[in-house]
C-alpha cells in the first residue's frame, strides 16, 4: 500500500482516536482532530493528502470546514462520514468536491479502500498538474 497522509476530523475522542490507532497500524500516517477549525490550522502545514470528516460537529460544521477546505487546498481530497439521519448532507457535501461519503459506524476494510482510491485521485492530479507545468517550462523559448 502506498503511504499517504490522512487526517481524521471528529468531535467524538474516542471514535477519532481508535479510528487513527486502527489506520497507523495499516501503516498509513494518520493523525486527528477534534474540530473543523484545528483541521484547518492543520492542513495549513501542507502535507495532509486526504482527510475523513465528520458531517456533524459542533461550531464549524463538517460542510463549512469541507469547503474551507477545497477553498484553501483544493486537491485535498475528503470522505465524509455521516451517521443514519444525515446522509443529504454526504451527498451536499459530494456536490460541494467532496470525494465520498461513508456511514457511520464502518468497517475497516472498506474505510481503507475509500481512503486508498481517494489518495489516487489526488496523486492523479498532482501528476497531471506537474506534467503540465513540465510541458509549458519545456516549450518556453530559452
């Protein structure tokens, strides 16, 4: 599996904390945070690749911090979770760049894999952005 960057976003400790003890030891490199202001003063550093967030949260809800986000770090990617009774807002959240959305409570595995596609699609992007700047610096007149 290709290392990658997440962030965990959740207002329940020990949801937050389980979640990235689980995915450290898938050896991804997995940290928390337990608002949507405390992810913003994190992804501010700039290595974070992808980032699971909670639709619910007190304050800075899940789909204010989720376009802060893409507004700020725009190839970012973000799962959301939502629980039962909020999966419009999985799907607003979609609509706003969001890469998915997945229910809470949830397994590992398929975790794992949304976390993994989202982190291609991002490295997907990077690459074409990279492969253009490439293309124009070459085509310049020296």
């Amino acid at each position: 599996m290709t290392l990658f960057n997440v962030l965990i976003v959740d207002d329940e400790q020990e949801f937050r904390e389980v979640t990235v003890k689980r995915l450290n030891k898938r050896d991804l490199h997995c940290e928390g945070a337990e608002s949507g202001e405390k992810a913003l003063e994190r992804i501010s550093k700039g290595d974070i690749d992808v980032v699971l967030l909670d639709v619910k949260m007190p304050g800075m809800g899940g789909i204010e911090t989720l376009r802060e986000i893409k507004c700020r770090m725009p190839l970012i990617e973000v799962v959301m979770l939502t629980g039962h009774a909020s999966v419009e807002s999985g799907i607003d959240g979609m609509k706003m760049g969001a890469f998915d959305y997945l229910m809470k409570p949830m397994e590992l595995d398929p975790l794992l894999e949304k976390l993994q596609e989202a982190y291609a699609k991002k490295k997907n992007q990077q690459d074409k952005i990279e492969m253009a700047q490439i293309k124009r610096d070459m085509a310049r007149p020296s």
